[in-house]
C-alpha cells in the first residue's frame, strides 16, 4: 500500500502494472518456499481508492488521411519522419523500428526479420516491404551504423520521441502507436482481408490453445 497509493490515483496505468509486478514478484516467494503466507496483493484494491480513469485507446488517423500526412513527411526530412514513414509502411511498434537492424533486412528478397528478442510477443516476426518500404530504406542509408535508425551516437537508436515529434511539428493529433489502428481500419475497410491476417500482420497473437 506504501508503494502504490502515492501514484495509485496520479498515474493510473502505472499503478496498475506495478500492482501486477508486485503480485508476480510475491507468487515467485510463495512458489519459492520463501513465503509461507498468502500473496498480499490478493485484493489489495479494497484497501484503496476507486480509479476514475480506464485504459485508453491511442489517437488515430483516419486511414483516408494518412497519404497526404505520408507526403508531408516526406516533405519535412529528418530522422524522425524517415522513421515514422517506416513504421506506418510496416505497421509495425515504435521499439522495433527504431532497434532496427541493417542485418535484419533482405532488400533482395524485400523482407524485414525482426528476431524474437526484440518482438513484444517473443515470437521473429517477418514483414514484407513494399517498394515504398525499401525506398525509404534506401533514404536511411549514407551511415556506418548498424543500425537503420540511429541517434546521436551510431551505437544507440532515436528516441520513441523523436517520431512523436515529427507528428507534433505537423500538427497531427494521432499517435505514433495509433497508425497501427490506422492501420487495421484501413485492412478491414479496403482491403477485404481476413481478420486474422490482419491481426498477424501487427503481430498479435491470434487464436487460442
């Protein structure tokens, strides 16, 4: 209680994740042999206030939007914008552009590998480019740094706000997290493809057991 009423109602989410961290951490001690009583964190929200707020989705662009946002990127430069564009044409989450790899892209055989260490849902996760993909892969070029993003050292890749910002400069009110939903709405909207597929091809887990 020490630990999550300061932040329990200031930073909700947080708070709630850390409930989690907390509870897994005492069921490891108990599992252990460590601890003999019961997790303390079984109903420990009885103990504080109600929470008013509840997740929320991240802001999107509307799909039919999203060509003339990709030509005004284009348009503005910079690492952030080449990243962004990356990642709308691949769908794919901030961290994993921005860990990008040259050794993880086939340009021959136009395909992006990402390694299952670097994937959310520990699992490679392949990605087809499409030619503007590639394109913008070929405008990431020029530097010694293995990786396709880096910072301001080669060693260490740009900033989660570095794409943010590029959104920002634009006056875009979506969310670089949100062209996913993009995304998704324009694949079942347009495209006519399974949902499955889709859902695959932001690597989610699909399915049950």
């Amino acid at each position: 209680l020490a630990v999550l009423q300061p932040i329990w109602l200031e930073k909700p989410e947080t708070a709630r994740r850390l409930r989690q961290r907390l509870r897994t951490v005492f069921d490891w001690t108990i599992a252990a042999r460590h601890r003999s009583e019961a997790n303390p964190l079984a109903g420990i929200e009885k103990a504080l206030p109600r929470q008013a707020d509840r997740a929320t989705h991240h802001a999107a662009l509307p799909w039919a939007e999203l060509p003339a946002l990709m030509a005004r990127l284009a348009e503005a430069g910079g690492s952030g914008a080449l990243a962004l564009r990356f990642c709308i044409l691949t769908a794919a989450r901030s961290g994993e552009v921005r860990g990008a790899r040259w050794e993880e892209v086939d340009a021959d055989r136009a395909v992006w590998t990402v390694p299952a260490a670097r994937m959310k849902g520990g699992r490679e996760h392949r990605v087809p480019l499409a030619p503007a993909a590639l394109a913008v892969l070929e405008a990431a070029r020029g530097h010694d740094a293995a990786l396709v993003f880096p910072g301001r050292s080669a060693d260490r890749p740009i900033s989660d706000m570095t794409m943010t910002k590029a959104l920002r400069q634009l006056g875009v009110g979506a969310t670089v997290h949100g062209m996913r939903s993009t995304f998704r709405d324009w694949a079942w909207e347009q495209t006519g493809t399974p949902r499955e597929i889709a859902e695959l091809c932001l690597a989610h887990q699909v399915g049950n057991a």
